[in-house]
C-alpha cells in the first residue's frame, strides 16, 4: 500500500511542476529583445527603414527629398527682386536730394571754378583796363560760373528724382509697391532742383542781382 501512494504521489506531481514552467515570467533576454523593439520570440530588432514614407503610403527616397529641398522656390526670387529694386530706388532718392542741395547752395566745385574765373580775370585787367572791363572779368565771370556749376548739379537732382518716381510705371509689376519714404524723398529731390535751376539761371543772366555799373 504504501508503494502504491507514493507513485500515485509522484504523478500527481509531475504536471504540477510543468505548469510552474509554463507561469514562469519571461527571462532578461527576451525583456530586452522586447525593449529594444524586437519580437520575444526571435529578438530580432525593428531596425528603421531606409526609405521615408509619405501620407499617402508611397515611399520617397532621401535623394528625393533632397531634391526637393534643393529647389528654389519662385515666391522668394519675386522678394529678393523686390528688395533689390527697393535698395536702387531708395539710393537715387537720397541722391536726388543731395544734388538738389548743392544745386540750391552751391558747392566746393562751384567755389574752385569761380576763384580760377576771378584770377583769370585779374590776370587779363592786369595791364589796365576800364572799370566796366574789370568789374565784368573779375566779378561778373565769377558769378557766372558759379551760376553755371549750380544749375548743372541742379539739373542732375530733377534727373534723377524724376527718373526714380516714374520708374515703377514702365518696369515690371510689383506685389510690393514702393516704399512711401523713398518717393518722398525722391519728390524732395526733385523740389530742389528745380528751385536751384531757377535761381541758377536767374544768376546767370543777372535777373536777380545785376553787376554794379560805373
């Protein structure tokens, strides 16, 4: 009787212990083939593809991508256009302006070109001459070129202002109007000139100031 329990005993006991090994948690191994994104069973990892995969499940190549990466977009060449016209037209506007002020004032070049009228007018009246002779080769020459210089850089100034505020009406349309800054300016410019011009060819043939008589 005994012998009988005891192997009744042992196999009662044999699948117990096989469903302990069945419970048993998984080994280290396969927690971190799993971690790392591998399957249990055959611990291979997931390893990323070598290909991007678009929204609409096709598949688009890193040398695509770079090429149309690479490409230039139209919209950034029209603002890069834009910037430079505006660059162009803002410097004539602050040229336009700069002459119109030497053409109203007068400047070093002016000054230089009547001194060397005033000597060559003493040169010339240095052997005698009348009083009328040498007020008009000292003086009046002197005046005269001076009148001159200004009215040609006065001339300049309404050039190029004029040439700056018509120019968007016969070159190519813009998204980006023009600057308000640089047509006011550019107007400004233009204001002095011909205020310089006026005045230079009113010096000129004596309507302002005449040279004094004898």
């Amino acid at each position: 009787m005994r012998r009988m329990n005891t192997s009744t005993a042992k196999t009662s006991t044999a699948p117990a212990a096989e469903d302990d090994r069945e419970e048993q948690p998984p080994t280290s191994e396969a927690a971190a083939a799993v971690a790392e994104g591998g399957s249990p069973a055959t611990g291979e990892k997931n390893g990323p593809s070598d290909a991007l995969t678009k929204t609409d499940g096709s598949e688009e190549s890193d040398d695509d991508l770079d090429a149309s990466l690479d490409a230039e977009d139209p919209d950034d060449e029209d603002l890069d256009d834009d910037a430079s016209r505006g660059v162009g037209a803002g410097a004539g506007a602050v040229v336009s302006t700069a002459l119109g002020v030497v053409g109203l004032i007068g400047g070093w070049t002016g000054k230089v070109a009547s001194e060397r009228e005033t000597l060559i007018g003493q040169i010339k009246t240095s052997n005698g001459g009348t009083a009328a002779q040498q007020i008009s080769e000292i003086y009046g020459d002197s005046w005269h070129t001076t009148a001159l210089v200004n009215g040609i850089f006065a001339i300049l100034a309404l050039l190029v202002g004029v040439f700056v505020l018509v120019r968007p009406a016969f070159g190519t349309p813009s998204a980006h109007p023009q600057p308000s800054w640089i047509r006011s300016v550019a107007l400004g410019g233009v204001v002095l000139g011909a205020i310089g011009l006026v005045l230079s060819i009113a010096m000129f043939f004596d309507l302002i100031v005449a040279l004094p008589s004898t």
